[in-house]
C-alpha cells in the first residue's frame, strides 16, 4: 500500500548538518558582535574596565590625621579598625549594585598584603560635628553625637553618611544575620532629623562608664559606638561563616546589632578602635 501524503521539496533530500536559507546570516552577525565589542573596548566599557576603575578609585590612598595626638576631635580623619576580626570599616561600591536612593552597603575591610591596614579612600571617615555648637578641631568626648563621613569611593567630589535606620516590615535586613542594616546615605537629613546618621562612643568597659563621661575619647583604645536613633551598637560580624563577595573579595558581614556576653558585657563583635 502506497503512501500518498505529500512531501516537502527538500524532505529527507539533505542531512541535518546541512545548513539551508541564508548561509551567510551566521557569519554577518559574528562580525556585528566583534565590531561592537571594538567599540566597548576601545571606549574603556567592558565590564573588566569598569572593574578595574572602581577599585582603582576606591583603593587610592587616603590622608589620616588628627588635631590631638592621642585622643579624637572633630574635623579629624580616621579608621575604624576592629581587631578582633582583623577588619577596617568600609564602604562597598559594585559595577553590579549602584548606590540605589543615594545608598551604599559597608563591609569590614581585610587587612592588606603587608598584614597592616592602609588608609585608602573605603575606609577613612571624617569625624562631622552633630550640631552647630562643635567646632572643628574641638574634642570629641564620650557622649557626644557626631556623624561619620566618608568620601564616595567613586564619584569625586561627592560624601556619603554612614547611618541606619529603626527596623520595620518594610525595612530591608542585613543579607546573612537579619539584622539592622548599616550603609552610607548621601544626605544627613534624611532620617528623623540627622538621628539616623548619628553616634556615640561609650567606653568598653560598662563599670566606669558614667565617670568617663564628657572625657576625651582615646584612639587607638578599645571603644562601643552607639547608634543614637536605635540604641543599637556597630557590629562587624567577623564570626559569619558567610561573607559579602564582590569585586574586593570576601568581606565581614557590617551591622547594627548589640553582643552581648555570658558576662552581661558587649562581645568582640561590637570593640572598634579609632586609629588616625
């Protein structure tokens, strides 16, 4: 019995690496490719360019310096170093995650190659006074509020406020521990009156806090900073077996949340020191 169903021209005529229709389109559309590819390469838009851009601007070297040696004032440039995760403060610009709203995330920053941590444009803060009564190079005492500023790592010329804010259902939480976000914000008012990007120190040790209050703050002494609209401490969560991965490698976890002890007294986590 015959089959009478009717065939396409070409069915079962070529095998099926033969190629049929417009043989050059492939070929065309290669060469569109590359000659746009030229053309980002040539013009530095790539995406290893922008790459190498972001961390050159954001890890060119940085001044640091203070009106009073020893102790910190107001107007003074420095590093936010936790020793117990061998970490600096810092802010994490990305090709990928531009500050959305003005914002920037923080990580804690790893010690460099020579195991030492360099000022570079990341982690060097600005000590801002809080009110108009705090003049530049005026010592900062335990108790005062003052705002940590930062230059924005890759647009020159601009400042970034590190802040938080309460937590709510609509408010996002940090990616691994859930907790109170921290970032930097590009306008200081931006949250109840400038409390948002307000902090103070309070001693380590919890026994002589009330005396030292309204004394000098100490670098390069072990201090808890205190976010003054939540009344939560920073926290670098070094302890996370989860990092922030970007394009400078693996990061701390940087938050607002208090650690506290078996001893009632804050961890590891919430110890930061001045350094300028």
């Amino acid at each position: 019995m015959s089959d009478d169903t009717p065939k396409h021209w070409n069915q079962g005529s070529f095998g099926a690496g033969v190629k049929i229709g417009n043989w050059n389109e492939d070929m065309y559309l290669k060469e569109e490719s590359m000659a746009k590819f030229l053309i980002k390469h040539d013009g530095k838009e790539l995406g290893f360019h922008k790459t190498d851009a972001l961390k050159a601007s954001a890890t060119a070297p940085a001044p640091v310096g203070g009106a009073a040696e020893g102790t910190l004032s107001f107007g003074d440039a420095v590093m936010l170093e936790h020793r117990a995760g061998a970490a600096t403060l810092g802010s994490l610009p990305s090709v990928h995650a531009e500050a959305g709203e003005g914002r920037m995330l923080v990580t804690g920053i790893g010690m460099g190659a020579n195991d030492d941590h360099q000022p570079i444009v990341r982690n060097v803060f600005t000590i801002e006074p809080f009110t108009g009564d705090q003049a530049i190079g005026s010592p900062v005492t335990f108790g005062d509020k003052f705002c940590l500023r930062c230059d924005h790592p890759t647009q020159r010329g601009e400042v970034l406020y590190l802040g938080s804010e309460t937590q709510h259902l609509q408010s996002a939480a940090s990616r691994y521990s859930g907790e109170q976000v921290v970032n930097l914000r590009a306008s200081r008012d931006e949250i109840v009156g400038s409390y948002g990007v307000a902090w103070v120190v309070d001693l380590q040790d919890p026994n002589f806090r009330l005396e030292a209050e309204g004394t000098p703050i100490p670098t390069n002494t072990g201090v808890v900073i205190k976010h003054v609209l939540t009344a939560k401490l920073l926290s670098c969560n070094f302890e996370l077996r989860k990092k922030m991965v970007s394009e400078f490698g693996a990061e701390h976890e940087v938050t607002c949340g208090t650690k506290m002890t078996r001893a009632k007294v804050e961890g590891p986590e919430n110890t930061w020191i001045f350094k300028n």
